[in-house]
C-alpha cells in the first residue's frame, strides 16, 4: 500500500457539495497514493454511522502521479464530524411576507426557500392587487455571518412579479432590521442573482421588493438564498 498523506496546505474538505473545517491529519494514511498537490477535491458519499465511502477528483498534472482504490475510513469521529457538517447546514425559513397569493394559483412565500425553481412566491393578484414595496423575512437555521444573497427569478414563461429595485436588510431579532445592508436594480433576464456586500452576522433577513420589471405590482421569487463567508 502507498504512503498515506496529511493535508495541512488544505483545511477544508467538501462533504456532499458542502465544506466543513476539519483537521485534516485524521486522514492520513486512509487513501492509498504517491505523491499529490493539495490542488483536489475529496467528497464523501454513502455515509454511515461508522464510515463513509470517498470519491478522489485531483488535477490532470497529479493523474499519473495517483494509485486510487476504493474503500471506506472506518473511524467513528471522522464519520460523526462529516455527518455533523451535513446536519448542520444552514436552511432557511420564511417567517412573513406582506403579500401571497393562495387562491389563484400556488404563490405562498414559503415557495421561495423550498429548493425547488420550479415554484416561486407571488404577491397577491386575485381579487385585490397590493403595490409596491413588498418584503419578505426569512430566518436563517442559526446565527450566521453572510456576505451577500442571491434572488432567483420565476422559471416560467412570465416575469409577472420579477424584482427590478431592491433593498436587503440583516437583523440579529427579526425586528429591528435597521437601514438596508445593500440597494441595487436586477437585469431583466431568468438567471440567479448575486448581490454582495460587506459580511454582516444576523439570524434574520428581510428583501424588500420596490418594483417590477415591467412596472406592475407584483413580486415574485424562485429562490432566495444567502452567501455566507
């Protein structure tokens, strides 16, 4: 068996598309290789409550210099500190929104965090249709210091309710939201948007909607999310 490896240049392991901080000597002697740059991806898979299967993706400058072979790392803190990280990622719950349309069609806000773009929150259009600005408050799972939010758009044929102007706010209580932590104006087009800014610790956000891209009255979202640091 080849000489197993310690990570010190590369602290970070991504677990099922997610990164957790780990101390990396845990692992060394685990994977069987030659010699390896830290320039690569170790992503676990099959996770169990005693071990968890691997997948190797390293550089085409490292390929001839790898042995790979399948296998699992059987130690229980190791599999407990994966599973924790996975258990542990951040999710997102929407707490009010001013407006959501339930008759007419499925528009209710929760459709903006549900993870599925196929569903989108809309503000309410039949029978009474409120103007602008419209505002959803999401909490996040946990305290956490985000640098930016992304907004994705319907993902239909419509841009009935697609946000043009926009203010994000941070709260640590979901109260006092203070002055918005960024302004800005989306292009009118379906792709997800990132906005950034300074990175803010609070357990609550609030988007405020201040118009549409083709004037109306509406709002509407695929999904929201945050960019954490």
């Amino acid at each position: 068996m080849s000489e197993g490896f310690t990570l010190d240049d590369c602290p970070m392991l991504p677990v099922n598309g997610e990164t957790m901080k780990s101390d990396m000597t845990k692992f060394k002697g685990f994977i069987p290789m030659k010699k390896l740059s830290s320039n690569f991806l170790l992503k676990a898979i099959a996770i169990t409550a005693t071990s968890f299967g691997f997948a190797l993706t390293v550089p085409a400058a490292d390929t001839n210099s790898v042995a790979p072979e399948a296998g699992t790392m059987m130690t229980n803190s190791v599999a407990a500190e994966i599973k924790s990280a996975a258990t542990n990622k951040l999710t997102l719950k929407v707490v009010k929104v001013d407006s959501e349309e339930t008759a007419g069609e499925d528009g209710k806000g929760t459709n903006a965090v549900d993870g599925n773009s196929a569903t989108f929150w809309h503000t309410q259009w039949q029978e009474a249709s409120p103007s602008h600005p419209h505002e959803i408050i999401i909490e996040l799972s946990a305290p956490a210091a985000i640098k930016g939010f992304t907004y994705l758009p319907r993902q239909d044929d419509m841009e009935n309710g697609t946000i043009k102007d926009y203010e994000f706010y941070v709260s640590d209580d979901g109260k006092d939201f203070g002055q918005p932590v960024k302004k800005g104006t989306f292009e009118n087009n379906k792709e997800k948007k990132t906005a950034t800014f300074d990175p803010k610790k609070c357990r609550f956000i609030k988007l405020k909607a201040l118009s549409e891209v083709n004037d109306g009255v509406w709002t509407s979202a695929a999904e929201i999310g945050v960019v954490t640091e």
